[in-house]
C-alpha cells in the first residue's frame, strides 16, 4: 500500500500543534483586512483580529486558486506519496473545486500516483474533527481510497451547531437583513444555526439571550449525538473563551467527556461570524 498524506485547509480552524501531531498539512486561505491588506491565513494573530472587527473594520476571504492547490499537491506527488485533500464545504466556498480541478489534472499527469480530493460538506473545527477521524482511520490502517470512502460516508453525521454574539456580522454577510439585525439586538436574540446536507449554513431557531444561546447547543448535542461519552468533542469560539469553557463543562458534567478541544473560530470563519462565535461539533445520528 502507497504512503499517502492527508491535506486540508485552514478553515478547519486547527490548531497548528494538532495538525502536526496529526501528520496533517494545511493550505491556507487568505483574508483581507480593511487597513491591513492580505495576508495568509495564519500570518494573522488572532487576538489583533478580533480586535480588528469590534472596531467594525471589514474583512474579506478568498478561496485558495488552482495553481496553489496544484503546487502543494505536486510537491508531494513528486516525493512518491499519494494525497487526499479533506476541503471546505463547496456549500460556503469555491475553494473544493479548485482542488478537484487541480487533483484531476495532476491525476492525468501523474497516472501511478493517487489524487483525492474529498467535499467535507464541513467548515470550521466541523471540517477538523473530521480530518482528525479521518487520520484515526489511516492510523488504524486504512488504505487511501477507504479514508475517502470514510469521509463521504461520515460526514453528514458531523453536526455542527453555532450561535453568535453580535448579529452586525451577519448583517453585513447577507445572513439576515439590516432589520432583524437591529431588532435582534434591542432584543437580544441569538440565532442556532447549523451546517445543513448541502454544507451550508442556515437559520435554525432563535434564543433570548447568551445563556439561552448556549443551552440550545447543549440540547442538540443531547438530542442527537451517538454514544456522546465515546466521543471527541471539539469546540470553537471568536474569543470568548470563557463561554467555551462553559459549554465544555456542561458536556462534561452530562456525558462524562474529558476529550474535548477548545479551540479559536480563525480568520477565514471569523470574518463572516464575528467576535462571540460558539460552535460545538460532535459525531450524531443526522445533522
């Protein structure tokens, strides 16, 4: 069996000290930020970034384009491995199809060697979780093809589930209108949204209030997660740590859960989502 190596990109949301445990390469996307310019994804501290948007400057992301994808997958094609590349949802971005294009090419070029690209039909620690149970499967010794049968037969039980802080942000994406977004705040609702089938991301319900935000998470990670004790549950949050952490707690009083990564919203999803992101992600029986 042919070494192969996993790729995603960095709207994954990994941090750097775990894909590296995992063996696991990241493209990353760039961002563009109003006084700043563009930079890489992870040329950006986090911290500064968020600062950056409660001082409502803009910022806007870009797709990773063909010949980027090509000239990482090439690279390791020519040192003998095969790849798979685990991508950002094709429902949020044209990033997946750059890499299909560039994988097919390279597969026409390079007829002996293997080239998968895989739609994850996942965004932020979604898209890693499922790029950390995909190198579980390749750790075990799954071939390259069985990951990517893995991925796409898996990945619609990654449920992700977010709410946010400040509705500006979606106001500004085109998520919700200038009205709800004013209403919304006087009123402080929080919109529930999850990733749907499609790998988009919708409007589920509406809660009074942070707490009642958070809770609502809670309740679908209750209502749907398979053998939720068992699992490896990943959280991320556009720096509000402190609400993470309470979220985490209340899985691990319920469940039991000691395996939970808490982890930063990055760049590329924070720029759409805003400072006060929470996002849970488990492994359930439908999303």
């Amino acid at each position: 069996m042919s070494e192969f190596t996993i790729i995603t990109d960095s709207s994954a949301d990994l941090p750097k000290s775990v894909a590296c445990d995992m063996g696991v390469t990241i493209i990353p996307l760039e961002v563009n930020i109003d006084g700043i310019g563009c930079k890489y994804n992870d040329e950006i501290d986090i911290k500064e970034f968020y600062a950056w948007l409660r001082d409502k400057k803009g910022a806007k992301t870009s797709a990773i384009n063909f010949d980027r994808f090509t000239d990482v997958f090439e690279g390791f094609v020519k040192e003998g491995k095969d790849v798979i590349y685990i991508g950002f949802s094709s429902g949020l971005s044209a990033t997946f199809m750059a890499a299909k294009n560039a994988a097919e090419e390279l597969s026409e070029k390079y007829p002996d060697r293997k080239i998968i690209a895989v739609d994850s039909l996942c965004a932020s620690l979604g898209q890693g979780l499922l790029v950390k149970h995909a190198v579980d499967k390749k750790n075990a010794g799954a071939s390259i093809e069985e990951v990517a049968q893995f991925v796409e037969e898996n990945r619609l039980n990654l449920c992700h589930w977010f709410t946010v802080e400040d509705l500006f942000f979606l106001k500004r994406g085109g998520r919700v209108s200038a009205a709800t977004a004013v209403m919304g705040t006087v009123l402080q609702i929080k919109p529930v949204m999850h990733v749907d089938d499609a790998g988009k991301l919708i409007n589920v319900e509406k809660a009074r209030g942070r707490a009642a935000s958070i809770n609502s998470l809670f309740a679908k990670m209750k209502e749907t997660a398979i053998d939720p004790e068992k699992q490896t549950i990943y959280i991320s949050h556009g720096d509000c740590y402190d609400d993470a952490k309470k979220l985490a707690d209340m899985i691990t009083a319920e469940f039991g859960i000691t395996d939970i990564l808490i982890s930063e919203v990055g760049p590329v999803i924070g720029a759409h989502s805003g400072p006060g992101t929470l996002a849970l992600f488990f492994l359930g029986s439908k999303r």
